[in-house]
C-alpha cells in the first residue's frame, strides 16, 4: 500500500481501451501525475470481447477525424511503445444495393479525401478482383478503404497502458473505485477499496458501467446518464481451406467486408471467418427487474442466441458462398453500450464542474486513440481541436430518460449502418417535449421533427401527400415536402405566415455587475437597455463556441437565448465561469416563441395587439397579445418583416390560435431554413463551430477588439486581424439539380481541395440551390467558380457578394 497514490490530478474509473488512452495522452501533454482506476484486470469490460475493426469510414466529421487519428496512431504506437501488436491493415469493402447506398459513400469518401484518405469507388467487377469469394450480381458497387483493418483490442490496450506508465502514470488493477465527493473548492475525493485519492479532475470511462458510475455524481449536479446495454454477438468459424489456400498465396489476408445494407461485417480470422451482424431484432440487456446488473461482469459473456442471426448468417452465406461450408467455431455474445444515437458520450460532465465523461463507445476500439487525444484537449485546456459537438456528452437533455434512451438503442442498433437522410426523422423515442399547440399542428397536417426532443413542424402536409417514413429515404430535395415547402415560403414572402418555435433555448442573468461581466465573456458588445443585439462566444483560440440573442432589460438585466440543442452547452458555458452574487436561471420551459412573418404580420398584429408595431428592427417591447402579455422582439430568422412573440407557455396555445385565425399561414423547419440561408443567416454547428475563427467564420463585424475587456481569445484574435485569415466564409450559389450541398461537402478549385460548405439548400425565394462554406481566402472573391462535391457530382458553384441574396439591402426587413 505504501505506493497507493493518495493525490493525482487526473483520476480516471475504468480501465478499457477510452480510458487508458485517456491517460496516455494526459501523459503525453505533460500531465503525468494522474491515476487510472480498474477493479479488475485493464481490458475486462467490452475491450475484451471487442472484434476490433478499425474503419475510418463514418458519416459524422467528428468520428471520422477521431477514427483517423486513431488508425495514424495505432500504425505506429508498437514501436513507439516498444510493445508488439497485431495490427492487420487489410483493407475493406462496404457493399452497397442502390443508388442512394452508392451516393452515401460518395459523400463520404469526399469527406475521407479531405482529411488525407483515399477512399475509392468501386464497380461490382471491381470488388471481385478484391474479393474472389464475393457474389456481385445483384451489387450496384462499393467503396475501398485501403487502410480499414483489425487490431487486437488487448494488445492495443497493454501497448497504451505501457506508453503511459513509461511517462510517469499511475493505473491501479484491482482497485475499484466506490463512490466520489466533491469538495467545497470543486476538487474531488474518489474512493476507493484501497483508499481515497484527492484530485483535482475526475473522468468516468465505465463503459457500460457509466451509468452506475453516473449515479454518484448526481449528488452534486449529475444526472442520469442517457445509455443502454446492448447485447452484441458475432461468431468465428472453423477453418476455411480455400480461404487458407488464398492467403498462401497471396501472402496476405483476405479484406474486410461490411454489407452494409444487409447490416453485417465478414473479416478474415486466421483461416476461418468473422460474423458480426447488427440485427433488427436485437436485444437488450440489464434493463428489467428479472435481469438485474451484476455488480461485476468482467471477462463473462451472455449466453449464446443464435437464432437471432439466422436471417444474417443465410444473407451472408448467399454473398461468400465459402462461409457456408464451415461450422462455427465460436461465438461471442457480450454487452456494448449504447447512446441513443449510437456515438459516444463525451466531454464535460453535464451539471457537474471538474468532472467529464468518455464512455458509451459503441465503436470504442477504433475511437479510442482519438477519444484520448479528445479528452486530454478537454481536460487540460478545456478545448478541442476539432469541433466535438456530435459526441458532446451535453447534447442529450432531460427528455433522455429510461424510456427514451432503450427506444432510441434499439432502433439505432437495429440501423447500425443506416443511411441519415436530410429529411428524415426517425419514429422511436418521440413526443418526449409538445407545444401547447401540438394538436393544432398535427391536425394542420404537421409533419413533425425532434429538436432536444421538443416537436416541431419540419412541413405542412395536404391530402394526398406521400407521409410514410419511407418517401422520406432519400438524398433529394424533391419529395412531398418539397412543393409543400416552396408553398410556405411563397406565403411568408407575399402574406404573413407562423412558425411555433417551441423548446427555444432561454436564461435570465441578473445581479449587480451581470453587464460587465457578459462583456468579459463575448467578442462584441451589448445592446442597451430595452434592445437586442447577436453576441459571440470564442474560445482561447479565437473560434466560434456559440451565438446567443441578448435582449438587456436593464443595466444588469438580461434574456439570452440560443437553439434548442444548445440548452445545456450554453448554459454551462455562463454557469461554469459564473461570479459569485450573479443570479443565472434556465426558464427554456416557461416560454414558448411564436415567428410572425411576412409584408402583412403588421397588419395581423394591429388587428389584436397594442404594440408599438413601428419601433424599429431588433426592438424590445412589452404588449398585450389576443389578450395575453407577450414580449415582442423585431426579428426575423425567415428575413421578412416580422416579429418574435415570446409568451408564457400556458397562453402559448391561445395566442397560436388566434394568429393563425386571424389568417397567418403555418410554416415549418424547412421553410426557415431555406429562407434563412437566403440571408446568410448561420446555423448553430453548422456554420458556427469551433472549426472556425471568428473572423474565418464571417462574424469580424461581431468582433470589438478594441473594448476594453479581455474575452476569450482576443490575443488570438488579435494577431489574426493583423496577419488576416487563411479561410474566409462565403455564400455560392450552385448548380445543384438533384441535391442540395450536405454538411461537409468538399469545395474544389482546379483539381484542389480548397475549402468545404458549413450548410446547404434551396432557396425558393431567390430560386436557386445556395451553399454556406468556408474557402481559402484568395479565392473569396465575388464570381470566383468553384466546383463542390455532391454525392459524387462535381457542381459548379460560384462565389457572390458579402450580402445576402434575398433582400440584400434588409428593406423588407426593417419596413
């Protein structure tokens, strides 16, 4: 015990592949006193059992960049460690049967390009000349990835454990930890069976024990933590003798193979092969009274449940003949967590200060590399390289409860290699947060999304409109909702049309002081009393953290408003920097705003309100609306005339009500975005991410680098303004026929690669397919032609003027 370690300044609980690469690179950035934790042996959780594919193909940017660091470092860590691995680089196919199959790995090989990977099309010839053993026939092709592999998930594990310890790292085996108390300075005391340790950062990377962990951090800030324990089985085969004659001959393995349509992997193992569907009938595990957690289940499996896969192993058997000619040798059935749309949970720890999280890897061997480079940016400068937003722990609210969260596993295991469709929405864990207007929009023709789990109106169906979920399966932007959508801008341009922007994100900030030190904490400046204004967070670097409305009050008086997805991101970004005597309060649920837009709201709104309907754009006023009190800001995101009408929820239904019968036209999620990227209006982690400086972002007019407060990143900003950005943002306009730009689509400029779009639409308004990006600046220039890849097309897209194209001048705006 003499060698226990009773401080650290980094604990982590939990001992697989996340978080021992968690500590290697806390070691790595120079923080070497830090302590891992495991009650059994390193690896006894799902690390154990992991097959270890290692893919760099993801749809996500974030995943594919945590994916590819991962490989980058996994190619190289035996040496760098001096400890031998099996580490198979073999390559591998993805299979696809359609058109909308291929157009997905068109997207994403456009993706991989630009992150240094080569990623290649294939025809269904082609994936034969890979794969002798393969049926193509009823193919319409693939997609290469030349460096996917396999890698022992132990070995990887022991090699990072022992590149940690080589730095100075502690990880105590067989030491469980049994509960934590954080101290009146934010500090924590982890407990152990061999004693405390007191530490000033503590990350839970339980793996399918986090939410057991989570619990002991709800005493001060936590919650329950948004996951399920999915049980996932693939099997070995005996020996194959025409696989074993092949790689004989070949001196080399066969590559991988994921039939992603059919939702399964076949890898080559040793000499027989690996089966791993992700089956629709799947199942999960400790979620019942009758099938309780064992307090530990470290190296054990669940019992074999092979009937199952039968519809799998027959599909697979059909596509490689060979697999059907061996027994099964083993077969692996163990439990892997999921979140509820399948990516990890990571980063701060929501509510609670000093703690984070990195956990729910549902994928964690290939992402564990990345994973740690993450956290270690996390924790120890409190920023990330890369923007982190899709696996942000933060992103899942108080809908994410127990029924949520098993009805979002399993259909996200059940569609592990589903397609995310843009105007798709997924059926299973809905209703979770309505409008008061819910059943008004619904008999409207409503056709609703989940935003944070609140239900909004994405279009507005008319009889005979194709619904299913189905007509939705699709990379185009023509389907039902297209003449629907075309419909609802036409009458936000020419009349007055309503949206129920429901779930607004929405925090008071009160106390003597509150306006000083906002301006501490924003780029730009505050609007005066009785008026709003835009203002920016950045980080250290001068990146984009996030946009908030504030509309001031008074002196010290403050609303802050920002999306719907960002409640908890935002509010934890005032409420973990927040002085002492300042008073800050969530009241996202206590309000719901209503968009009247369009060249009549004025009219509509004179006929049941007292407003002051003249004040000018961005005013702040106090009126009675049909009856009821309601704050009126004059904004539009649609970019009309128009304005928002903030209202208690529980009136919220009464005044929806006598809007729309006072003729207002509904319109919904579609329509405001096609009329705001018109104006060039951001999108939050879209446009706005920390993959972007404030000014490579377009907000310098945002920017008061001469005020006289410090705010994050002004330094950087600074020496930026001086030197001037590499990257500019831009507005183009594309020809575009089938689809509009997707998040992520490579921008090119003679043969190279020279930037990416941030959004995509179409703009019915000004009757063009319109992109938001980011390109180098040279070429930012007004009718600059560019070519941007969508689906595998090369369009042409030309670069427009710093304005917006609909209404450049704001005159229908401010009239």
């Amino acid at each position: 015990m003499s060698d226990f370690p009773t401080k650290a300044r980094v604990v982590i609980i939990g001992g697989g592949a996340v978080g021992v690469s968690t500590l290697f690179h806390l070691a790595k950035a120079g923080w070497a006193d830090c302590v891992l934790l495991e009650k059994n042996e390193l690896t006894a959780g799902s690390t154990w059992h992991a097959a270890g594919n290692c893919p760099n193909f993801s749809g996500s940017w974030a995943i594919m960049n945590m994916q590819r660091y991962s490989l980058e470092m996994y190619r190289t860590l035996a040496e760098d460690v001096d400890y031998p691995m099996n580490y198979h680089v073999t390559g591998a196919l993805r299979l696809g049967h359609t058109k909308e199959r291929m157009q997905e790995f068109e997207r994403v090989a456009s993706m991989g390009r630009y992150q240094g990977l080569q990623l290649d099309m294939l025809t269904p010839e082609q994936l034969k000349e890979y794969y002798p053993f393969l049926e193509t026939h009823d193919l319409a092709g693939g997609l290469w990835d030349p460096l996917d592999g396999d890698i022992d998930p132990a070995q990887l594990t022991q090699a990072m454990a022992k590149g940690a310890r080589d730095l100075g790292a502690s990880i105590q085996r067989f030491c469980p930890a049994t509960g934590v108390t954080q101290n009146e300075d934010d500090t924590w005391i982890v407990h152990t069976e061999k004693g405390d340790i007191a530490c000033d950062y503590v990350v839970n990377c339980g793996g399918y024990y986090a939410a057991r962990i989570g619990e002991w951090f709800k005493p001060f800030g936590g919650r329950d933590v948004p996951m399920v324990v999915m049980s996932h089985q693939y099997f070995l085969t005996e020996e194959i003798p025409e696989i074993e004659a092949w790689t004989k001959e070949n001196g080399k393995k066969l590559p991988m193979i994921r039939d992603v349509d059919s939702s399964y992997y076949l890898r080559q193992d040793k000499n027989g092969l690996n089966l791993g569907p992700y089956e629709r009938n799947c199942k999960a595990h400790w979620v019942t009274e009758d099938d309780p957690m064992p307090h530990d289940f470290s190296f054990q499996l669940y019992p074999d449940d092979l009937e199952r896969l039968e519809w799998y192993i027959e599909d697979a058997m059909e596509r490689v003949p060979v697999l059907g000619t061996a027994g099964v040798g083993r077969n692996i059935n163990g439990p892997i967590p999921y979140a509820p749309d399948g990516l990890p949970l990571m980063g701060p720890m929501p509510g609670v200060k000093n703690a984070f999280e990195a956990h729910s890897f549902t994928f964690g061997i290939v992402q564990a590399g990345g994973a740690g480079k993450v956290m270690a940016e996390w924790i120890t400068t409190g920023e990330t390289e890369w923007d982190m937003w899709a696996v942000d722990a933060r992103r899942y609210t108080e809908h994410a409860d127990f029924e949520f969260c098993y009805a979002k596993a399993m259909e996200t295991y059940g569609h592990e290699y589903a397609m995310h469709f843009p105007h798709h929405q997924w059926p299973a864990g809905r209703n979770k947060k309505l409008s008061p207007n819910h059943d008004r929009l619904i008999a409207d023709g409503g056709q609703m999304g989940a935003f944070n789990g609140w239900e909004r109106a994405c279009w507005f169906a008319k009889d005979g409109d194709d619904t299913s979920e189905a007509g939705t399966e699709t990379w185009s932007r023509d389907g039902s909702w297209t003449a629907r959508v075309k419909d609802e801008v036409e009458a936000v341009r020419d009349g007055v049309g309503v949206i129920d922007m429901c779930g607004f994100s929405r925090f008071t900030l009160k106390g003597e002081g509150a306006a000083e030190w906002l301006r501490t904490q924003v780029a730009g400046a505050l609007p005066k009393a009785g008026r709003m204004n835009l203002i920016y967070f950045s980080d250290n670097r001068g990146r984009i953290v996030t946009e908030m409305s504030c509309i001031r009050h008074g002196e010290d008086d403050f609303t802050l408003m920002t999306a719907s997805v960002a409640q908890w991101h935002d509010f934890e970004l005032l409420w973990r920097n927040l002085p002492d005597g300042l008073e800050l309060a969530d009241i996202s649920r206590d309000f719901t705003t209503l968009l009247v837009t369009g060249p009549q709201s004025r009219d509509l709104l004179a006929g049941m309100s007292d407003a002051d309907l003249a004040a000018g754009w961005l005013s702040l006023q106090t009126a009675v609306v049909a009856g009821h009190e309601a704050a009126l800001t004059r904004v539009s995101f649609a970019g009309e005339l128009g304005w928002e009408v903030h209202v208690p929820t529980a009136n919220a239904a009464e005044v929806y009500t006598a809007i729309r019968d006072a003729g207002a036209t509904p319109f919904g999620m579609f329509a405001l975005d096609s009329m705001r990227i018109e104006k060039g209006y951001r999108t939050w982690k879209g446009d706005l991410s920390t993959d972007y400086t404030m000014f490579e972002g377009g907000l310098g007019r945002f920017v008061r680098l001469n005020k006289a407060q410090d705010f994050p990143g002004k330094a950087a900003l600074q020496v930026e303004a001086q030197t001037g950005p590499k990257k500019t943002f831009v507005t183009m306009i594309v020809d575009a026929p089938e689809a509009d730009a997707p998040y992520m689509s490579t921008v090119w400029h003679d043969g190279k690669v020279v930037g990416e779009t941030t959004s995509g639409n179409y703009g019915y308004r000004v009757n063009a397919s319109i992109a938001l990006g980011v390109i180098r600046t040279e070429l930012a220039v007004p009718g600059t032609e560019l070519e941007i890849d969508i689906f595998g097309k090369m369009c042409r897209a030309v670069v427009q003027e710093d304005k917006p194209l609909w209404d450049p001048e704001n005159e229908r705006l401010r009239a």
